[in-house]
C-alpha cells in the first residue's frame, strides 16, 4: 500500500488539525497567564506525561525535543489548571516529579467534555451534515491509529 501523500502535504494537514483542536478547545478562565507557554507545548508536554508518568522537566525536554524553559512554563501552566500535580524526587530533593492529578479539576473536566463539530464546520466552510459526518469518521479513524504513542515510535 502506497499513499498519494506527500510529507508536505502531510505536514500541512497537521498544521490544519492542531488550528482546529486549538480552536475547538474552550477558552481559557478570565485571568489565566496566556503568556507563559501555548496550548501546543502545553499540550505536547501533557502527552509525553501520559505515557511517562512520575518524570521530570528534564526528562520530557528530553523525549519531546522542547526547550527545557517551555516544558516548565508548560508544567506551571498544566498544574494551575488541575490536569498535573508535583512532589519532590525522593531520589534528589532538588527535582519534582510530575504525575497526572488523581482528581479531575473543572477545567479538566471541561477541556474532555469539549467537542470539535462547530470548529470543524468553520474550518471546512460548511454545514453539510454528510461532508461534516466523512471528515468526522476519517478523524476517527487517525485518532484512533496514530497516537502520542505513534509519534514517539517517531524520535530517535
């Protein structure tokens, strides 16, 4: 099997996703600090910790390839909104380890219960229930196959 795609055409594509999901995501609580670190590291950071979990700042800036000082303007920002919490390294005191919340913070709960249909509308143009319904399957179909796992099959 061969597709008719090409790593450029591919690469757009995903740029189109990510300004989808982005868009699709609820808005941020009045007053949360925009600034530090955007939803595309924060939400790199999140995936590699899914799969990582108890790990450190230095251990994602590892695996994800993100500057060291993003990941932990990431981290800050994923533990003000519930999704992360911190402890000390047992091992060495002077490092945290970094897990997913044992509880679903509001935002959490929010961010989960968020759906793409109206973002995807907009980035397609139209109402079509049938062309919205296609898109939607095929977005399935990638969710379900290519994972944050499958990315990181990816980097050597």
């Amino acid at each position: 099997m061969s597709s008719s795609t090409t790593p450029v055409q591919l690469f757009l594509l995903g740029r189109t996703l990510m300004k989808i999901g982005e868009e699709a995501l609820p808005d941020l609580p009045p007053g949360a600090d925009t600034h530090r670190v955007g939803t595309r590291a924060a939400l790199v950071v999140l995936s590699d910790l899914l799969g990582h979990p108890d790990t450190s700042v230095s251990a994602i800036a590892v695996r994800t390839g993100l500057p060291q000082s993003q990941v932990s303007g990431a981290v800050a920002r994923l533990k003000d909104a519930g999704f992360i919490v911190t402890a000390p390294d047992p091992a060495d005191g002077r490092r945290q380890l970094i897990r997913r919340a044992p509880q679903v913070s509001g935002r959490v709960s929010e961010v989960r219960a968020s759906r793409i249909d109206d973002a995807l509308a907009t980035a397609l143009g139209t109402d079509d229930p049938g062309r919205l319904r296609e898109v939607a399957d095929a977005l399935d179909v990638l969710a379900r196959h290519l994972t944050p796992e499958a990315a990181g099959r990816l980097r050597s």
